[in-house]
C-alpha cells in the first residue's frame, strides 16, 4: 500500500466538502488531504512540486500518486476510478468522474461554480504562480 496525496482549497466549502467524503479502496493505499493553503514544511513541499508543474491550484485539486500528478478533471476522475464503493456518495462520484470525457466536460463547470462562491464569499486566491493581478476571486 502506498500513500496518495490531495492536495486542495480546504477555504472552499465545495472542494472541503468533496474531500472529506471521498473514500479510495484501501488495496489501492492511502488518501492524505492536504490543504494548499497549509504553512507546514510537508505542503510547502508539496506546493512547490505542484508551481514547478505549473500547475495552478486556484483553479484544480492536484492528486499524486507517487511521483505523478494529476490535476483538475484528470485528479477527479483518477479519485473515482480508485474509490471505494461504500456509500452513496462514492457510487455517485464513481458513476458521474469514472469516464474521462465526462469529468473533461463536467470538471470546468463545477471549477466556475466554485469560483463563484469563494467570490461571493471574498476569499482570496493562493496565487502559487505568483500571477499578477490574481489575488482575488
């Protein structure tokens, strides 16, 4: 067995949300959440693997698989097609992400939901690409 990390916006109700319900078979490993926005040594780690892919986490959660990552659809999909299938939620997210083309077409609608919210709600972006201009929602 071997760990699978998730790194995510905890500030985000939704991503939060997902996170904590998201179960993966325990064959397949373990599932460490790791919130972006975290100052320990580990997500500062973490974060600076995922700017070094230039990988924006403002606008996807990033799953790594060992020395792989993946980002935004190709995250959730992976977490589905790893994922248990106790419970109502896990069969859902099992039957909706499981198809790549599926979660490539749902993934930047749910993104823009999101982003709407954390507007709403004036959180600020973790900006790890350093983007100017890119500190608000």
């Amino acid at each position: 067995m071997s760990e699978i990390v998730l790194i995510y916006d905890k500030q985000c109700p939704f991503c939060d949300h997902y996170c904590r319900l998201v179960r993966i078979r325990a064959t397949v490993g373990t599932l460490r959440l790791v919130n972006a926005r975290d100052s320990a040594e580990r997500t500062a780690e973490l974060m600076a693997e995922v700017t070094a892919a230039g990988l924006d986490i403002d606008q996807g959660m990033v799953l790594k698989m060992g020395e792989r990552l993946y980002y935004g659809a190709d995250a959730i999909q992976r977490l589905a097609l790893l994922g248990s299938c106790s419970g109502a939620f896990n069969r859902l997210n099992y039957w909706i992400f499981r198809s790549k083309r599926r979660s490539a077409l749902l993934y930047p609608l749910l993104r823009s939901c999101r982003n709407g919210v954390l507007k709403l709600m004036g959180k600020s972006r973790i900006n790890n690409l350093q983007r100017a201009g890119s500190d608000r929602f």
